[in-house]
C-alpha cells in the first residue's frame, strides 16, 4: 500500500492499490487537538481505488485537515475507512463496499 508519516502537505491522487498484507492508503500526522499544537498538516486523497486490503482501505491518524473525495474501496477484512485525530475533515464521494465491519469509522475529531 502507500503510506505517510510526518509531512506538512501530502496529496495522494489517482492511484490503484491491490492486495496488499495491509492497509491502503496510511496517513500518520504530528498533529494533536491540545491548545499549543502548531502543527498545520494537510492531506488530499482523491480518487484511489483500493481493493483485497488486510486492514483499511483507508486509515488517516493525526492529520489537522483532511479531504478524502471520490475513492472507491472494496473487500476490506475490517472497516474501509478510519479517520481519527483531527480538527477538520470532509469526507465526500466515496464508494465503500464489501467491508468486514462498518463503512467509515471517525473518531477524535469535527467533520463538516
């Protein structure tokens, strides 16, 4: 799969992950909600198609902001999309099907 870790600014765009002993796509942030963080961190996932993932097609942690729009994910073993630590995301557009627990899992976080 593709995975981040400490970046200010990630776009992950048009891409096609398969089978993968993992997840997805795994964004992991610097990012916290306490009153002192500067961290400004922003991630753009737009239009993926993730398939036959061990874990999440999408799994995005401590991010500020994030956008996931228009990705398809299907045949996950557990949730399709997990977004926790945050301060604002929008989630719009995505196709999430044949998972082995729920959908989108958010937790930690506002969404608009």
């Amino acid at each position: 799969g593709i995975y981040l870790t400490k970046f200010l600014t990630a776009n992950v765009i048009n891409n096609k992950v398969d089978k993968t002993g993992s997840f997805g796509i795994w964004a992991v942030g610097d990012f916290t909600s306490a009153p002192s963080n500067t961290d400004n961190s922003r991630l753009l996932i737009d239009d993926n198609t993730i398939s036959n993932n061990r874990q999440n097609a999408i799994r995005v942690n401590n991010v500020k902001d994030i956008t996931i729009t228009n990705n398809t994910g299907d045949k996950t073993r557990y949730v399709g999309m997990v977004v926790s630590g945050f301060d604002t995301a929008s989630i719009v557009d995505n196709d999430i099907t044949n998972t082995g627990r729920s959908g989108v899992d958010i937790r930690n976080g506002k969404t608009s």
